[in-house]
C-alpha cells in the first residue's frame, strides 16, 4: 500500500499521507484565513492549546432504554469547551440511538426465535453510513450482516446469498468451468452436477414440476455456487418466471394485464367483494405513541403505492372452501388473495415458476448431501412472502420424507423485498414459514422516523440555572444540574423515571416519594420503589475514562436486558402505554418559579 492509499481505523477512513500532519494545526491554519480579520493572535493560541481535560462527562450506560426529557449525557467544563463538543457529540448520538432504537423494533415484531440480517449497505448514506447502520442494528438485536468491512471492523457475523445476477449469468450448463467438487469426508472428486440431474429426475415427480419447465442456467449457477461454498449454499429461488402451459393459457385471457413494468402507470389489482373491509390503497392509518429513545412508537400509514412486481396478474377462481383476505405485501401495501385454512394460493404460473427454482435448489441439496455436505436454505426475494415460505416448507417437509434427509426439515428460509415492521407483523398473521428475514431500505434509513432530534441546551451557567422558553411546551428546557433515577415496581418491570436537582438525596427503596408530571400541576403520583437504578455514571473526568467501556456484544445484551425491564404494553406496536418521566417535587417547583422569573410581563391597553 502506498502513501496515498486509504487506510481505514475504528470505521474512519483517513489518508496515509497525511496521518504524521498534526489535525489541530491544519485546522487552526484554516481558521485563520476563514474568519474575519483583526482576531487576536492569542485566540488561536488558545485553540492550539485546548484540552478535555476540564470537562467531565456523565452518560446513561450505552444500551438502556432512554425516554424523552432525559437527558443522555450530562456535560460540565468551561463554555467554549463544551460548546466545542455539541455537534460532535449530537452526530455520535443521534444516529447510533436511532439505528439501535430501529433495529430493536424490529426484533420485537419478529420475536427472538426468527433471525434478522441487515442488507442495507447499498441503501445507506454513504459508506461510512452504512459501516454505522450495520454496528447499531448488531447493537439493536439483528444477528448479521451482508457487510463485510462492518464483520472485519466490529466482529459481526458476515451473512448473505448471492445476487440474482449469478443465477442470470447463466444461461446453460455448459458453461460451467468445473464440475468436480472433493467429497467432504473421502476426498475424491465428484461431478456434482452429474449427482444434480439425477436427483432433478427423482424430485420432478415427487414435486409434479417437469425438468422442461426448470432453467438449466439456473441449474448451472446453483452447482456453481454450491462448487464454491458447499458448507454455505443459500440460494435465491426466484429469479425466474418460468413459461408453462398456465402461463400461455392465462396471457389469453382478456382481462389479463399485459404489461407489468411500467412505472409510470402501474395497473389496478382486482380484488374480491370481500376484503375484510379494506380498499385498494392505504392501510390504517398513523396512530399516536410513545417515544422510546426519541423514536415514535406508532406505526406509520403505508403509501398507497403497489410495485408492479406484486400486481395480480390474474384472477384466480375461488372454491367453496376458500375466502378472500386482504394482507400486506413485501412493500407494506396491501393485496387480495385467496385463503384456505389460512395459506395463501396463487396463480399457477407463480407455483410453477418458484416451484422450478426449488427443484433445482433441492437437486443441488441432495447433491451436496451425496458428498457428505449439507445446505444451508433458501432465499425468496419476491412475491407472497407468506405463501411461497410454506410452500417452501412443504416441499422441503416432502424431500425430507422421501429421500430419507431429515436435516432438509429444518432448510433455512430467508425473505427479503423493502421489508418493514408492517410486513413483518402481517406475515405473523399468515402463518408464514420463514426463519430468516434479511432487511435493507427501512431499516438503515430509518424511513418510518428518518432523524432522531436530540438537542443539547445549556442548562447552568457559573451555578446559574438557565431555561429557554417557548409557546411550545415540549421545547421548554428543565434548568438546572439534574440527575435521573429509574423507580423499579415489585414484579421488576421499570416504572418511572424521576429527574431530581443534584442536591436532593436519591430516592430510597421502600420509601414513598412523589412524582410530579413537569408541567402539568394535577398529575402527580406517589411512588414506593422496590428498586432504584442511578442512571449516570461518570465516564470523563480530568482527562480520563473513568469507566470500563463495554463490548459491542456487551452493549448488544444490554439493549435485550433494558428491553426486557419494559412492560409489554409500553412496547407494543398498536396504542402503546406512554411510559411515565416525572420530576420532584423540588425540581417541579424550581422550574416554574424560574420560569415566571423570566417569562415577560405582557401590558394591556
């Protein structure tokens, strides 16, 4: 690597010509010619000297569940310093909060038994956005990602498939380079595209889909792959729509949509008489929630848009055991199919094309099973998540049976496709079969809250309390040096948070104490904690840390534990339980005295 190359440490890229160059002075340099003339020479020797060795720093451990009006971090040091360090720290805050905050969303919805990897890297802002969306969805709960410089940097397990570029770049079997793989336990080279076919024999019948109506380029791609990565083939099973005789006999019928990639003017489903109440267009719309580490807790209304690549493409008759259920696609619109003991059916072109790519993900499977390797699973990237997923499970159940493999059971099936909280939730409802999701757009850009808006405000000056002011009550700061303390119910669940002026003796177990809403005189609530948690530590002070900093594993766990002190209505996703943050008497009655000291005095005439 030469000089000018980049380097990259702790996630930060830098230029290795220039890592000797002192920053600070470069910066002053900078300075210099940038602002205005006639500034005193002893200003930037005083920018030349500084230091954070007079500021001390107190933090929320990193991994508990914050709540608004409480402040993350607690600053003191002389003005300018700490003036100095607000955007810094706000940058460092708001995004890794919000990431973590999402992530941490979604694992509830998904529940702890279904893993969740993030896919974002493509979607996020920039590179180094992307390295942060993929350490704080660890943090948050997800257990991978598709992100390999994020595995190198911060050790999380690297997860992902192949694209469906490989499997297009495929077009018959001859063009494969080799064909020979080492069997696992005897070393012997094996043409594992030879054991492919055969087994593809074996299952056409098995799973009623004809080897004529199969892509050899796919075949071709997937023993490729499976030659490269024979302990860790997953594969995407979707890729193509393959012609079959439903296809031809549905592209006659007269209503059928002829055209499914315009994006201009995507076609109107039809949809049964019975849809459960709901229309083509928007689901339920936004309801009010509460905030966990500034994030809104509700759930946002979907967009009325429908992809092209979900349009129905035809109508499909229903039988007297069916009905009609109107659910959420992989987009988090909706769509009407048809159910039958809850399983979705769609048309046979759908079945016929998916079902091609299992049974040549099965043959390669079984394949790989004769050389003594087993298969990881598969991805679907498209269509009804819900249905494909069972029938998936269905033909993995049938395989396992059949050829006597009782590990294809427990195939791992991953869904993919602009996946979000909503989706997840209504796949829930189906009944699907996926063990896996793998999540990109929503998650690393957080499209249900795009920002998180933690603010930094000065709140004592020289021991003066400070407080700005606003029509606006939630804009109105708390004055003075505070600390928080989160009051414990006897079952263990977190009940309140209670800011107090430093001078105030903490809380006490056991002993009534009484909470006051900060500016709403009627509601207040006595307390009796059965346990008391001090939610500051000192991390900073004299130059130094102060505290042993956490793992990311460590921080990982901790987001799960701080989740779990939580009551479940408080983290619902529909109406969720406002968690209570509460002042002291004391402090309730500081702020308001403070602010009628200086709020104006308005004159009539």
């Amino acid at each position: 690597m030469n000089d000018r190359e980049l380097g990259c440490a702790g996630g930060q890229f830098m230029d290795r010509g220039r890592m000797n160059q002192n920053g600070v002075v470069q910066h002053i340099e900078y300075l210099k010619q940038t602002l205005p003339e006639g500034i005193e020479h002893e200003f930037f020797e005083y920018l030349g000297n500084l230091t954070a060795r007079d500021v001390t720093l107190y933090a929320i451990d990193e991994g508990t569940v914050a709540f608004p009006r409480v402040p993350i971090i607690k600053i003191e040091g002389p003005l300018i310093i700490v003036q100095l360090l607000e955007t810094t720290l706000l940058t460092l805050v708001n995004y890794a909060s919000l990431m973590a905050t999402n992530a941490a969303r979604y694992r509830m919805v998904a529940g702890k038994h279904v893993k969740l990897l993030e896919f974002g890297l493509r979607r996020a802002q920039g590179p180094d956005g992307g390295l942060s969306a993929s350490k704080y969805s660890y943090t948050g709960g997800f257990d991978g990602t598709s992100n390999v410089l994020a595995g190198k940097l911060f050790n999380i397990p690297v997860k992902g498939t192949h694209a469906h570029a490989y499997i297009t770049s495929f077009s018959s079997i001859g063009e494969l380079k080799t064909r020979l793989i080492k069997h696992k336990q005897t070393g012997i080279l094996e043409d594992l595209l030879e054991h492919a076919v055969r087994h593809r024999a074996l299952l056409s019948h098995l799973l009623d889909v004809s080897t004529e109506e199969s892509s050899e380029g796919e075949l071709a791609a997937m023993v490729s792959y499976a030659i490269a990565f024979p302990d860790g083939f997953m594969a995407l099973v979707d890729t193509y729509d393959v012609k079959s005789r439903e296809t031809e006999q549905a592209n006659t019928e007269p209503k059928l949509i002829n055209d499914i990639k315009s994006e201009n003017s995507p076609p109107k489903p039809k949809t049964s008489p019975s849809t459960n109440g709901h229309q083509n267009g928007q689901a339920a719309g936004h309801v009010n929630g509460h905030k966990t580490n500034g994030h809104q807790n509700g759930v946002a209304q979907n967009n009325g848009s429908r992809s092209p690549k979900d349009t129905d493409i035809q109508d499909t008759k229903i039988p007297s055991t069916t009905t009609t259920k109107t659910t959420a696609t992989a987009t988090g619109t909706l769509k009407t199919t048809t159910v039958s003991n809850g399983t979705a059916y769609l048309p046979k072109y759908v079945e016929k094309s998916f079902r091609s790519g299992l049974l040549n993900f099965s043959a390669v499977a079984l394949a790989l099973n004769d050389l003594g390797y087993h298969a990881l699973g598969i991805r679907i990237d498209s269509g009804d998540l819900a249905y494909l997923s069972c029938l998936a499970r269905e033909t993995f159940e049938k395989v396992a049976e059949r050829f006597k493999v009782p590990w294809f059971n427990k195939l791992t099936i991953v869904a993919s496709n602009d996946i979000n909280e909503d989706t997840i939730l209504s796949l829930n409802e189906q009944g699907h079969k996926i063990d896996c999701f793998g999540i990109g757009t929503h998650l690393v850009t957080c499209q249900r809250q795009p920002a998180l808006g933690c603010v930094y405000k000065l709140v004592e000056i020289n021991g003066q309390p400070r407080i700005k002011l606003s029509q606006d009550v939630e804009k109105v700061t708390m004055p003075g040096n505070k600390n928080a303390y989160r009051l414990y119910s006897a079952d263990g669940h977190a009940l309140i948070d209670l800011l107090q002026k430093v001078s105030e003796p903490p809380p006490a177990v056991g002993q009534k104490v009484l909470c006051r809403h900060p500016f709403q005189e009627s509601k207040r609530a006595y307390v009796i904690p059965s346990h008391v948690e001090s939610l500051y530590k000192v991390y900073w002070k004299s130059g130094k840390i102060c505290q042993q900093l956490p793992t990311l594993e460590q921080v990982r766990e901790k987001v799960q534990i701080s989740l779990k002190t939580l009551r479940n209505d408080h983290k619902r996703t529909l109406n969720p339980t406002p968690y209570k943050v509460a002042v002291s008497d004391n402090l309730y009655n500081f702020i308001h005295d403070l602010w009628l000291q200086n709020a104006p005095i308005g004159e009539l005439s």
